[in-house]
C-alpha cells in the first residue's frame, strides 16, 4: 500500500482562487506550494484592469 501523507500539496495559480485556497490550507496546518506562471501572485488580474472584479 502506497501512502500520499507525506506529499506537498500544490496549488496551481496566484489569482484570488488560488490565494484563498492556500489560505484555507494555512488555516488547516497545511502548507501549500503555490505556483504562479506570472512574475508575480495576481499578474494574470492585472492585465484585466478593463474588467470590474468583485463588483
């Protein structure tokens, strides 16, 4: 039997869904890596300046 208890969990994005679920994951004792093809967390929101979020 193989074990996965020991494994990183990974979350795949910096956007605001991505923050919020390393967040909750902190929350739980559980530390995410979080990763992010733009240079910095939310690069991808940045470029939609034209868009209204959480309006």
């Amino acid at each position: 039997m193989t074990t996965t208890a020991n494994l990183p969990v990974v979350v795949i994005g910096a956007g605001p869904a991505g923050l919020a679920a390393a967040a909750h994951l902190v929350e739980r004792g559980i530390e995410p890596l979080v990763l992010e093809a733009g240079s910095s967390a939310a690069t991808a929101v940045r470029a939609w300046s034209h868009v209204r979020l959480f309006s």
